[in-house]
C-alpha cells in the first residue's frame, strides 16, 4: 500500500474561554483568511504564541496573507520556543522540505522529536515518518512503529494509517493483515482518506478479511470522496473490470481523470489505455499519447513503457523507434519491466539503437528477474543461439520453462522445440506434446500448429487425424499459414474431416492470403479442376 508522503501541517486551538486565537480559528472555519490573519497577528503580538503558530499557517499556505514561507519559519519558530508542539512540528516540515530554509532532515527530527515530546501527536507521527525513511535519522522501522503507534493513539488518522501499512509489510513488526485492517479501519473512520483506500486494496485481495469487491468499491469511493486520488484510481480499476460494480467504462473514465487530476500517475496512464482502445471514449491515440507523457512526467513507468509503444507503433505520433528506446529505457530504469525486455528486443534488432546482442542479453536478464516471462524466453533465444552470450542449450531450456512457468506461451513453444529436437535435453516427443498443448491454451498458434503436427505423426501421442485437424483449424484461426494449408490437405484427402474439395480451397486460398506459395500453388491446381 501507498505510504503517507505529506507530512502534517496543523493549526493550534485551546479550549478555554474565546481569545483572540479562537475568534481567528472561528473566522479561518468560516473561511474569512483575512480576518483569521489579523486576529493571530494581534494574539501573538500580545504573547500569545499559539497565535504565532497559526498565523504561521496562514504564511505558509498564502491564505489572507501573501505566502511567505520565511515569515512562516520565523512564527513557527516563536511559537516552538514558547512550548507550542504544532508549532515545532510545522517547522520541522519547512525543515524538511526546504521551504525558506536549507533543507536539513536532521534539523527536522529534532524539531518532531522536541513536538512529539511536548506531547504533539502530529510531531509523533512525522518523526514516525523520518525513522521510517532514514531521513535525519537512522532507518528504524521498529521505532517508526511506535512513533506511529503514539501519534495513532493521539487522533492523528495518518499515524493509524501508515502503522497499517508496517503490519501489512511487516516492517518494524511481524506482518499481521488482521492488525493491519483495525488500523485502517480506524483511520478510514477518522476521516483518514489513506486509511479507507488502503482498506480497500485489502478487502480487493482477500488479506486480513474474506474477499469481498464490493466492500473494496465503497471503500475507494470513500477515499476518492475524501480526496484520495488513489481511491479513485482504484475505483476505476473495479469499473473497468466490473469488479464490485457494475462494469462501466464511463464511469471508470471519469474516476481516471480524477485520479489523473489529483497527480496520481498510474491513472492517467489507465485512462490514457481506454483512449488507446475506445473504451468508454473516442478512440482517440493523440490523447492517449499527451496522457501517457503526463503519467511518464510523473514518475509512473508504465505511462512510459505505454507511451513507448505508441511511438514503436506509430500510433497517435509518427514511429519513431530511438524515442520508444528512450522511453522503454526510462520505464526499465524504474522497475518496468516490460519496459527492458522491449528495449532489449531494439538493441537485439538494432532499431532505434546500435544493434548490441550482449546489451540485449543484459536487458531480457533484468526483464527475466523483474517477473516478465517474454525477457526470460527471448533471453532463452540468445542462449540458444549464441548471440551475445555462449551458445547452451540447457541454459536456454531453464529459461524457457521459467518463462512458461511464469504463464509465457512462447515459452512454453520454445520449450516444446527443445525437446523435440532433443537440444539441451533427452529428445521426447511426449514432452513436447504437453508443452505445446499449454502454448495453444493460451493463444500461442504456432503450438497448435506444431501440437497437429504430432498428432497427425502420432508423435508423443496416439495418431489422430481428428485432433490434428482441430489443432490446425485453431492454428488457421490465428493467422498461422501453415496451419491453413494442413487443413486444407486434411480436407482434399479426407483425413480427420470429410472430405471436400471446395473447402480445401478455401482454406488454400487463406494460406496463400497469408504468404504461403504453396497454399498458392494448391488453391489453382484445385481451381484447374473445377473446384
């Protein structure tokens, strides 16, 4: 789950009778910033410092006054010397942020350690922040834990929400899914937007709770309501899939955009997919294109890696393929894996690059360990034909059954080859016919087309002219020529169909559509007879 990024800057408020720093807090609530900031000013000229402090987030946030950041640091400071913690805490965020000051994480600590003392909640929570990235202070998600567990027990919605997440990760604390949905929970309940998002992403994976979409869909419509873009991208993702929902892709577009709006990359790379597609839009590639460089710009990878083949495709922009390896590389360098296998199949064809097989090599590596079951085949390829690498064949067949392991049908086809031809493995026809059998499940026509051909051998399996037929008409089916034109002999012989001439053609004829000569050849001799 997303971790809180933004740490909390908070207005100071006592609960005796009415000063002057109540009256502001009353005219800052009905929105009157003007007034808000008088009324601070003349409290903290009169003493009072959490005044200052308040009139130091009006500085900060140019509300009824002119954002200054340094006039800010200044009350803030005034008002962590005279014991206030929210102040100390809020300037521990300038501190933290550089705002008006030398960014300076040790110097924030200090500040959230001094609030978090002064028994500030906030401060609590955003030194739980600095342990837990090691910024001004040593990594220590234990201590981070505890920080978070303080700042949760002091009403603070984030600090429940982020010690959520160190028991969903197990950091700092052993990993409990069940502790991790009570935190959430009483975030979300606390008007914590994260909480309820986080929550959702939970009850969407069946983790801590049963399984249940629908409880995740009201769950991301309360964290979008509250402000969450990645709620709303959330929600979106269970309108597109019909998940808890009733599928709708309007309705998906119009939480991407939000989600987009709010800054959230991944949804207007989403959104940039339905333009891409027309689903729930005009199809329209030049607005998926300005949406996948705006999720590219943000730091969403997969924006880049989608905007990449756009390019690659020529779809939407004119192809250029040195701008897909540009893009590809930028989505490799941040964990996309997609995004190296594409580059390397560039530096294997030299498209866009200078044509480099051991750079390819370590591309299809990074894909291969990044989960991607296309790197590990094509990297399976290299291997097995010595291009940037040293021809073995068993290094080949351990990659190909990673990758078809990892649901890659070419893969699995590969595979298949391997063991019939017995290459890096005892040759075994048996094999292969299981191999090629899951590359056909899963679309992969020339492991239908290869499949038939056992069959009609009786290689590995029992000779069926039948099945060979079938295999080749699912071949035929997905654009494999040869499986067309085996189809078509099956039916001018009468072997595993009946046999008919007319339909032999037919099926001649779209192997010679499909660039195969002799599909050609065969369709006009049936054509000379009077077929």
């Amino acid at each position: 789950m997303k971790r809180i990024l933004v740490l909390l800057v908070v207005l100071f408020s006592i609960g005796f009778s009415k000063d002057l720093t109540e009256l502001g807090s009353e005219a800052y609530d009905k929105g009157d910033y003007q007034k808000a900031a008088q009324l601070y000013q003349k409290a903290c000229d009169g003493g009072n410092v959490g005044g200052c402090s308040n009139l130091g987030v009006l500085y900060e946030n140019g509300r009824g006054v002119k954002q200054d950041y340094q006039k800010a640091a200044q009350l803030y400071q005034k008002a962590c010397d005279g014991g206030i913690a929210k102040g100390c805490s809020n300037l521990g965020v300038l501190y933290g942020n550089g705002l008006s000051v030398n960014q300076d994480y040790q110097k924030a600590a200090q500040l959230f350690q001094k609030a978090c003392d002064g028994g500030g909640a906030e401060g609590c929570h955003n030194l739980g922040f600095s342990y837990e990235n090691g910024q001004g202070v040593n990594q220590d998600y234990q201590k981070a834990a505890q920080l978070y567990q303080k700042a949760c027990e002091g009403g603070i919605a984030k600090g429940c929400s982020n010690l959520g997440v160190l028991y969903e990760d197990g950091q700092g604390v052993n990993q409990d899914y069940q502790k991790a949905v009570q935190l959430f929970q009483k975030a979300c309940d606390g008007g914590g937007a994260e909480g309820c998002h986080n929550l959702g992403g939970l009850y969407g994976n069946g983790q801590g709770v049963n399984q249940d979409y629908q409880k995740a869909a009201q769950l991301f419509q309360k964290a979008c309501d509250g402000g969450n873009a990645g709620g709303c991208h959330n929600l979106g993702v269970l309108y597109q899939n019909g998940q808890g929902v009733k599928q709708d892709y309007q309705k998906a577009v119009q939480l991407y955009q939000k989600a987009c709006d709010g800054g959230n990359a991944v949804g207007c790379s989403n959104l940039g997919v339905l333009y891409q597609t027309g689903q729930g839009v005009n199809q329209d590639y030049q607005k998926a294109v300005q949406l996948y460089q705006k999720a590219c710009d943000g730091g969403g990878a997969e924006g880049c890696y989608n905007l990449g083949l756009l390019y690659g495709n020529g779809q939407g922009v004119r192809q250029n393929y040195q701008k897909a390896a540009e893009l590809w590389q930028k989505a490799c360098d941040s964990g996309w894996a997609e995004g190296c296998s594409n580059l390397g199949v560039l530096y294997e064809d030299g498209r866009g690059v200078k044509q480099d097989y051991q750079k390819a090599v370590q591309l299809y590596q990074k894909a291969c360990d990044g989960g991607n079951a296309v790197g590990c085949s094509n990297l399976g390829v290299l291997y097995q034909t010595g291009q940037g690498v040293n021809q073995d064949y068993q290094k080949a067949v351990q990659l190909y059954q990673k990758a078809c392991d990892g649901g890659g049908a070419e893969g699995c086809y590969n595979l298949g080859l391997l063991y019939g031809n017995g290459q890096g493995v005892r040759q075994n026809y048996q094999k292969a016919a299981e191999l090629w059998q899951k590359a056909c499940d899963s679309g992969w026509a020339e492991g239908c087309y290869n499949l038939g051909l056992l069959y009609g051998n009786g290689q590995g399996v029992n000779q069926d002219y039948q099945k060979a037929a079938e295999l080749w008409q699912k071949a035929c089916d997905s654009g494999k020529a040869e499986g067309c034109y085996n189809l078509g002999v099956c039916y001018e012989d009468g072997q595993g169909v009946k046999q008919n001439f007319s339909t032999a053609k037919q099926y001649y004829g779209k192997a010679c559509e499909l660039g195969l000569q002799l599909g050609c050849d065969n369709y006009r001799m049936l054509n000379e007879k009077g077929y």
